[in-house]
C-alpha cells in the first residue's frame, strides 16, 4: 500500500455486472435475452456495451 491511498482513507471497490432487466419479474422466456450491461471488477470498470451512457476512460483519457 502507498502512503497516499493510507491517507485517502478506506476504498471500496466493487464487482458488478449490472444486466437489462429483473430476473426475478421477467417471464421465463425474456431470460435467456438478458444483456450485461457492464462490468467493474476491482473497481475497474472492463467492459461496456455500445448502448449504456459509461465513459471508460481513465482519469488520464486511457481507456481500461
């Protein structure tokens, strides 16, 4: 650990994979259609799909 991330305090960092609708109320049949929407893992997001509004981009401009 830096001793600037001590400083900052405690991170959390958070693995989702939000997805395009309730499993829990869809109809059986509309399950297998499910799209991931994004994912983050590390607190990195990794992946995007064209359709969600989600700037990938690093504080630095990089990508990733």
């Amino acid at each position: 650990m830096h001793a600037e991330d001590r400083d900052a305090g405690p991170r959390i960092l958070a693995d989702m994979v939000p997805i395009d609708r309730d499993l829990l109320t869809v109809e059986e049949e509309a399950i297998k259609g499910t799209r991931v929407m994004w994912t983050m893992f590390g607190g990195r997001f990794l992946y995007c799909d064209g359709d969600s509004a989600l700037d990938l981009s690093g504080p630095d401009g990089e990508s990733g």
